[in-house]
C-alpha cells in the first residue's frame, strides 16, 4: 500500500492529479482481506510500541493478561479490553499532564488540544509534530475523496480553540492546497459578519456542526442574502449526527443547493475523519488503514456482524504520541460490510454516528434517541428552526414533551397532532408536541444540546402556555 510504514511516514509534496479519485487508489480499492491482513500486522506493531513506551497500557494488559505477541487474528483483538475515556482522565490525573499513556517524551509534544472540561476533569490531547502531520496528511485524503481540491476556500466556521474539529479541518485543507479562510464561530454578531466575509472571500467549501450550517442559513435571511447565492459547493461536517440524517441533511441542501459530507468520530482518535464520506450521500466509510474500527456489542464489545447495530471501538493505526488502542466510544450505529461498488472498499456506516448510548432515554419502557425525534420534527413542514425535548414525569408516569418552533402554521393543533402521531409511529411510545413561536429558542454558534431531563418541568411548560 501507498506509503505504508510505522512510524508513519509521508511525502509532503505528494498531491494526486486533480482528476483522480482517490488519493491512495491502492490502498483504498484493495480488497478488503488483503487490507485486514496489513492491519493486524500494524496492531501488533502499535500493541508492541505502546506496550514498550506507554506505562497505561502495559498495567492493563498485564492485568487482563495479554500481550502484544499473543494477537495472531483480528478475532484474538477482540479479547484485547477495552479502554473507556473516565479511564484516560483517572489516569491524566495521577500522571499530569498527559497521562501514562504518553507514548514520546513530554519534549516531543508540539501541539496541545483538548476537552472543554464543563462535565468534569478536562482531557489533555499531547500531540507531537511527527503526528500533526499524519492527521493532516489523513485528513487530506478523506477530504479529496469529498471533492475537496486546491482551488477551495474552505471556511473553518467552528472555534479555533481547544476543539480539535476546528484544527483538523484547518491542517487538511491546508495539506491539500487549498485556500483555507478560519472564521470561527461564537461571539455576538460573528454569523452575520460570516455571511458578508463569505460573499467577499468567495468561499466555495464550508467546515462545521450541521446546527451552526442552519443557524447561518437564518442568519443570511435576516441579512437579506439568499444562503444558496453564499456559492458554497461542498459542505462537511463534524461534531454532532445531523449530515446522515435525511431531515436535517435535506434543510442543509435546500438551503445552501450544495453537497454535504459526513465525518467525525472522536477527537482522542483523530484523524477523526477517519469516519467520512466519500461521496454526496448519507453515510460514512471507516477509513480502517487510518484508524481500525469494530462494530461491537455495548456489553461483550465483541464486533457485531455486518449488517447489525453497535457501538465503535477505535484503535489508531498512526498516532504515536498518545496512541488509542480499542478505545470505547459508547456512541451509536450500524455498519456495512465492504463493497468495491461504492468506490472504495472499507465498511460502510449507512446513518453515520446518529446517537451516544449514554444519551438516550427510556420512556415508559421504550429507548429513544433524540436523533430520532429530530428527524421527525424537523422534516415537519412549517418547522421554525429550533427545538427542545423535555423528559418529565407527573406522578409516576414519565412524559415525552417535545416543543417546536413554527412559522406560517394556520392550524398548530392539528399541525401539533400531525408531528405527535408521526413520533409515536417512529418512537413506539407517545409525545406531547407543544408549539412555541419562531425564535423562542437561542441558536448555537457550535453543537446543538436539545435535551432536558427535568422531573418538575412539564407542570411550568403547561402554566406557561
């Protein structure tokens, strides 16, 4: 395969002519057993790096009692335990400040990213040079493979902060030769001034989380521009589920008459676009020579068959400075197996990421995610923008209350009573739908968060009404 070695090594000058589709054809056409074969060969040799450099990972494998040479099979992989993220930040916190699981010297660590830390301890991401170069060089083949070429100017609409979505997005687009623009989000006033500098920059390719991507659609309205005359060709995105799922990605195309591309998976494996699309429709590959991913069940973490529904277990294949190895994600989805008629031969994820298992709910006995309910409530016509779903209870009863902005509804009982037998066929349990007027909800300038979990709240909602 192209330029496959460990460490990674790459030729930064390598750019596939324009007309070509794939920016490795080799590595990305081959059959799909002769690629598993080159990838259990480079987990025994990462399993054998980070059991010689990384403390973490020789205790707990020591304990489970497992070593690197004994993985023959991917199969024997599977019995490799999992690592979980409360872990990486226990272990953070006893080795500051990038953890036992630092596979380089603290010296080498070049790049500092990481978690917000607003739901506990943050996480620190020790990135070193050697490793910011192959997820730029990674991240620059995916985004080729969406179309993506050195005459782009890619927006970066996201915070250029500690979110690593912002900086990946940022590095491929800049390995690939492209112009990139990185606007960033999150102050007062700064979509409207996105839109004006859009327009002045003649940006052709924007970067960012589906919700910020309609907020700045609404915005462009407000400022009298049609979001399709932005010239925007390409949209790509990351963050949150939104780009697989048919009623948000259908408002994003409506809006802007451009193509959308999923990606995105977690930032402790970037590459996280090792998840992404590679053609203008619903869906991911799991780009496998770039980071492995297993399918698996929430509780054996055993990969589930082709076909079947689970949550992804990640191993990085080029990290070297804080390497995965069968990290949990506890996020949600189904996978393909490998066809060479869709272009490439990696597993195919039909609906992206559409969940996080600790995100759903259950509601009188029944799993809800709230993916699903915004696929319903946001292909509702007359739909204002905005919403949010409200788990009360009253007495003991729980109750799905879901509020939704509208515009231009003549008749909101019945339009309510039209989306509540469209959720209760969709979720298998029944939801209240209360309507609320256009822009009753604050916009997001990043990701969107629409779930509250609030016992007292339905008897507020009601009073209020």
């Amino acid at each position: 395969m192209e330029q496959w070695s460990w460490p990674p090594r790459y030729d930064e000058t390598y750019v596939p002519p324009e007309s070509r589709r794939h920016w490795f054809p080799r590595r990305e056409t081959m059959p799909a057993e002769e690629r598993d074969d080159a990838i259990l060969a480079r987990i025994r040799e990462v399993m054998a790096y980070a059991w010689d450099n990384a403390p973490f990972y020789r205790r707990k494998w020591s304990e489970a009692g497992v070593h690197p040479s004994s993985i023959r099979s991917l199969s024997d992989f599977e019995k490799v335990p999992v690592v979980r993220k409360e872990e990486l930040r226990a272990d953070q916190a006893e080795h500051e400040p990038f953890g036992s699981y630092l596979a380089v010297t603290p010296s080498e660590i070049k790049h500092i990213n990481g978690t917000s830390g607003t739901t506990g301890r943050p996480t620190a991401f020790g990135i070193c040079e050697r490793d910011w170069r192959s997820v730029a060089n990674a991240h620059a083949r995916v985004m080729w493979a969406m179309g993506i070429r050195a005459d782009d100017t890619v927006l970066v609409a996201s915070p250029l902060s500690l979110y690593w979505g912002s900086w990946g997005a940022y590095i491929g687009a800049e390995r690939l030769g492209a112009r990139v623009f990185p606007f960033g989000a999150g102050n007062p006033g700064q979509t409207a001034r996105t839109v004006r500098w859009m327009r002045q920059m003649g940006v052709t390719v924007f970067y960012g989380t589906p919700s910020y991507a309609l907020h700045l659609a609404e915005v462009a309205v407000d400022e009298g521009v049609d979001p399709a005359d932005l010239g925007l060709r390409k949209l790509f995105f990351s963050g949150e589920p939104g780009a697989s799922v048919p009623a948000i990605r259908a408002r994003i195309v409506d809006a802007f008459q451009a193509e959308v591309y999923d990606s995105g998976s977690m930032a402790e494996v970037s590459p996280w676009m090792h998840l992404g699309a590679g053609s203008n429709e619903p869906g991911v590959f799991a780009w496998q020579d770039l980071v492995y991913t297993e399918v698996c069940d929430p509780v054996g973490h055993r990969r589930v068959e082709y076909g079947g529904e689970g949550t992804p277990v990640y191993t990085t294949l080029e990290r070297t400075s804080q390497p995965m190895i069968r990290l949990l994600s506890n996020d949600l989805t189904r996978w393909e197996a490998p066809s060479a008629d869709r272009g490439r031969t990696y597993p195919f994820l039909p609906h992206g990421i559409y969940g996080r298992i600790d995100d759903m709910f259950t509601v009188r006995g029944e799993n809800v995610y709230p993916s699903a309910i915004d696929d319903v409530v946001i292909a509702a016509d007359g739909y204002g923008g905005e919403h949010r779903i409200v788990i009360s209870r009253e007495s003991t009863m729980d109750k799905l209350v879901v509020q939704v902005e509208y515009q231009d509804v003549p008749d909101l009982s019945g339009w309510a009573a039209g989306i509540a037998d469209r959720l209760r066929k969709v979720l298998g349990v029944g939801a209240i739908v209360v309507p609320v007027e256009h822009l009753t909800f604050d916009r997001t300038e990043f990701k969107a968060r629409r779930v509250i979990d609030d016992r007292d709240l339905l008897r507020n909602l009601w009073s209020s009404r």
